[in-house]
C-alpha cells in the first residue's frame, strides 16, 4: 500500500551553523517545519567523529568541548573554495580541527576516525548534514525522501551552488532546484503576510545568518516575485562577530592570567561555544562592549544594503518591507542601524528568521513536484549576479547577457567574420564586469567549424547565451548558411569565481572605469585601422583604381600602411591612443583621395 507521504519533496535550509528542514503538507494547506530527534527545529551543521561512531547535529555540537580535532563546523565557508583562498586561510587559523590542501588546491579536513587519518571534501560534510536532514524529515513523514529542493546564499557563486547539489547526490538526493536563501524567505513573508493583497510591493531582506550574508531586493505582484538585485558577502556573519569575542578573550586572558590559549584547541572550543551563547543573549540585549567590538562588521551590512539598492536602480524610499531573515539579524544594533539607514521604517519581523529559508524552499519543492494541488502557484524569477559575453578582436568582451539579469533567460548575439574566407570562429566564454576580456573569467571555449567561405564582415555565427533555473549556463553557436552549430555546457564549475572575487570584480569595474573607457577607445581605434589598412590594400589591387594612381603615390600608401603595420604589431601596448587615432585620420583621408580619383 501506498504511503501517504510517499513522493514527498522537501525543502532544506543547509545553514553554515544550524540547518533546517520543512515540507508542505497537502491536507493542511501549509508548511510544516519539521522538529528532529531532540524537538528542536534546527539542527546544528556539526560531524564528529569518536572512535568508530560518527556523529551528527546536536550529539556532534554536544561533545565539541572534549573532542575538538575531529568535530567538524563551518564546512559551508571551505565549499566551492580553493585551499589558497585568503578567506580560507584566514578561518583556518580559527578552527580547531585540520585543514590541509588536496588535488587542484581544494581544502581537505583531516579527522581521526577508526584509528585512520580521514580527508573529507567540504561537500562530505555537507552531505552528512544533508542526510540528517533526510532522515528528519523521513521520520516525520514515515516514507522515503528522494527529492529536495536546497537553500545558498544568494551571492554564493556557480562553483558553490555546484558543489552544494553534488552534497546533495552524494546525501542520496535528487536536488530539484538550487534557491538563494533571501529569495526563498521572501516568499515565506509574502505568504504568510501578503496573500490576497493586491498591487505592488518591493521588499528587501536582510538576511545576516551564522555564515553568510545576504541582501536581496525584490518586487511582489500576485503571485510574482521578481528578484531585481541581490548583493552580500559570503564571509559576513554571526561566526565573523563569535570569531571577534573569541579574540578579545583571549587577549584579555593573557593579559590578565599571564596564559595564552590560543594554541589548545580545546580551551579554544568551549571558548567559542561559551562566546556564541554569549552573543545569542546578547541578540536581546543591548550592550556596549559587543557593538563596540563589532562597529565596522555592521557598518559593512549597511554599505551592502546601499550598494544593493543602487544596484536596483530603487531609492530607499521605495522599499515597502524590510524582513529580517537569520539569526543574527536579532542584533538590536543591527536592527537600530537599520531602522535608520530606513528613515525609521518599522522592520517586519513576523516571521521566524531561523525558518524563513526551509519554508519557502519546502514551497518551491511542492511547485516542482508531480500531484501537489494545494500549493500556491507562484513564479520565482531570480538574477544572475555576473555579466556573461565572449571576447571579440582587440580583447574587447561582448555582453549577451548582463549582470541582474532575470534567470531563466535565452538571448542571441550575431557575430561577424574578420578576415576573408575565415571557415572557424574560436568562441570564449567569459563572466565579469571588466571591458578588456581576458580581465574576466575564463569559463569555457569552442570551436565552430566548417563555415563557407565568404568575404570579411559577414555574419559568422549567430551566439546564443541560455542560462537554465539551477543557473548552468549553456552557450552555442550556429552559422545560418550552412546549418553547422557547435555548442558548450558550463557544468565543471571548480574554477569559478568565489564570492569574494565576484565582488572585487564589481569594484574593480568601477575604480577602474576610466581605464577601461581608455582600453575600449584604443581597442576600436586599433579595429579600425586594421580595416582601413584592408580596405586600401583591396583597392589597390583593383586595375581601375591602380592605373589611376602614379607610381609614386602608390609607394607612398604601401610605405604608410607598413609603418603603421609595424607599429601595431610591434607596440601594441605602449603606442598611445592619439597616435593611432592620428593615423586613422590620415588613412581616412588617403582613402577619400584615392575613392575621388576613381570617380
């Protein structure tokens, strides 16, 4: 006999300190958060390992104190990382258990288990919590759980959404859907506040978890919800303010005991555990030493808030919601930092923020899944945080889809041959905000082949950019003459931007804005005269116009295009803008003396 929760998809908020599993339930109309073993409705993202056992959740957070080498937390800020990653060496120096760098740079934690050395791969541990996850869930609804849908960080980039799913296969789930956190949360605030309201609303959530920190806008319209920017930091978090108490302790321990802990592990351990259970008191209280030690983490939430605003386009005026989502945004001087940066807007903070994330993605599950008919049909359209395009002649990146762009999206570009006869076309895939290509990232390249012949500046391919709801990004490419196409999927994502580069990409864009603007004006000055110099060399193999030219002229056109040729091919760097721009007048010039002659 069937189960009557046979089938059921549920929605997991993998947090990087505690983690949360829901369901919707058909009967009741309404998500469910699921409770685990211990009646609590968040489970922290802890394994441990002791002598043949391993652990997980609460029973791994428990023992932490006293084993805390093979305790393993925060696996959600090593995955999709490099071991060289700054960010990554800076959490190591925090951590009590090992972390060492394995094949192609990725971090590896070293554990103690059955008397062996173990390397576990962040998406192991992540796994691990995913699993426990599954059985909470399996237990509450007594039927198997197969298929899920799985929270990140809005500005978690494509290599940690990737290795997230591949935690999620190895858990033994089908991961439906990679949602960003915020976006999941707003829908549980749109539900539970906004159903059978009418017009228009743009909310911002801020999202301040244990690891990572979101900021996302959006507008809600029916049963729309429509991402228009999204901003944050990967590493801006509840752990980043118990890291900055664990310091100032152990200062103040060494400089009142004469005893420095900082290299006992164990002392460290109940250090932290004590410290985040100070800071959870202090969520509802105010005092002064904890925001002093924290001022310029929060003043850092505030500059991302601004920053997602302009990136929206919307002033602060027109936001009608602030919901809070993740613990840490309990924090009365965050809230009060807030509040003003809002004019003193009240901030909505109805719905609960430890389970904003698993609610709205248990939502999305039961929209994915076959034979739920009770959900609300809602359409979730997300953004990509990254423009997307492919270099063209003179290292110049072409655009086909940018940055906040509304995903799933498919958009087409036209491309044009650059020398005669050309029969391939080299396509590079590029993310990035900089004008000069190759200061991008390098995401994948192909080849398009056995195009006919045809003379320079015909169309050569027309490029069509398609990015999918899971965000993977497949690029191709066809030549309409002769029906040949070419194409490349994006799907190994372990040399993709982290967080932290994403952004630094984005500020570079804007320090160097007039560098580029240069680099672009001396690019299509380069372009331009390598046509001109085409353009001559053609008319002077053309019988009507050389027999209409004296000797003399002719060498003197030859000599010009030589010198300019050598000094392009020679300076390409270094040659100045104005030089170039000189010699295109003078080419110009020559041109139209040459074409009035012929007439």
């Amino acid at each position: 006999m069937k189960r009557k929760h046979e089938g059921c998809a549920v929605g997991i908020d993998l947090g990087t300190t505690y983690s949360c599993v829901a369901v919707w339930q058909e009967d009741h109309h309404r998500v469910e958060i699921i409770h685990n073993d211990q009646g609590n409705k968040i489970t922290p993202s802890f394994v441990a390992f002791i002598e043949n056992q391993r652990l997980i959740g609460d029973a791994a957070k428990n023992q932490a104190s006293s084993n805390p080498q093979n305790t393993v937390f925060d696996a959600k800020r090593l995955i999709g990382r490099k071991f060289s990653d700054p960010i990554v060496q800076e959490d190591i120096l925090l951590w009590p258990f090992k972390v060492i760098a394995g094949d192609n740079d990725r971090p590896m934690i070293m554990v103690k288990y059955k008397d062996q050395e173990k390397q576990l791969y962040a998406e192991e541990v992540s796994s691990m919590v995913l699993t426990k996850m599954r059985e909470i869930a399996e237990t509450y609804l007594e039927s198997e759980v197969k298929n899920a849908v799985v929270t990140v960080p809005a500005y978690f980039n494509d290599s940690q959404g990737k290795a997230t799913i591949d935690a999620g296969l190895i858990a033994g789930l089908n991961v439906m859907r990679v949602m960003n956190e915020p976006t999941a949360a707003a829908i549980a605030y749109g539900l539970d506040k906004r159903t059978g309201c009418v017009g228009e609303r743009n909310i911002l959530v801020f999202d301040l978890g244990g690891g990572t920190f979101d900021v996302s806008i959006l507008t809600i319209k029916d049963s729309v919800f429509q991402v228009k920017a999204t901003s944050g930091n990967t590493h801006l978090s509840g752990e980043d303010f118990d890291n900055r108490m664990v310091n100032y302790f152990v200062q103040e321990f060494k400089r009142k005991n004469k005893v420095d802990i900082s290299g006992n592990s164990r002392a460290l351990t109940r250090l932290r555990t004590a410290c985040e259970r100070a800071k959870r008191s202090l969520s509802f209280l105010v005092t002064a030493k904890f925001e002093e030690m924290n001022m310029d983490l929060f003043n850092d939430c505030m500059k991302i808030v601004e920053s997602c605003l302009m990136d929206a386009k919307m002033d602060k005026s027109r936001i009608d919601d602030v919901v809070l989502v993740g613990g840490s945004s309990r924090i009365p001087k965050v809230q009060q930092l807030l509040q003003e940066f809002f004019n003193g807007k009240e901030l909505c903070k109805s719905i609960n923020p430890d389970e904003a994330a698993a609610y709205g993605a248990a939502v999305q599950a039961a929209l994915l899944s076959e034979g739920v008919m009770t959900v609300p049909k809602l359409v979730v359209q997300d953004v990509t945080p990254l423009s997307l395009g492919k270099s063209v002649i003179g290292d110049i990146m072409s655009v086909v889809i940018p940055r906040n762009t509304c995903v799933p999206v498919k958009k087409t570009k036209s491309y044009y041959s650059t020398e005669d006869n050309q029969r391939i076309h080299n396509i590079k895939v590029y993310e990035g905000e900089r004008t000069r290509a190759s200061d991008n990232n390098l995401l994948g390249s192909f080849t398009l082949s056995g195009i006919p012949p045809a003379p320079r500046g015909s169309i050569i391919s027309n490029v069509c950019f398609g990015i999918d709801e899971n965000g993977i990004l497949t690029v191709s490419a066809n030549n309409n003459v002769s029906g040949v196409s070419s194409m490349i999927t994006i799907t190994n994502h372990r040399d993709r931007l982290s967080s932290e580069e994403i952004k630094k990409l984005i500020q570079e864009a804007e320090n160097y804005q007039n560098e580029d603007k240069k680099f672009l004006r001396k690019a299509k000055a380069m372009n331009a005269l390598d046509f001109y110099i085409y353009k001559m060399r053609n008319a002077l193999k053309k019988e009507d116009i050389n027999q209409k030219l004296s000797s003399q002229e002719i060498e003197i056109i030859e000599s010009t295009i030589a010198v300019i040729t050598n000094l392009i091919d020679e300076n390409n760097q270094e040659v100045e803008i104005d030089v170039l721009e000189d010699h295109l007048k003078g080419l110009k010039s020559t041109m139209e003396d040459i074409l009035a002659k012929t007439i």
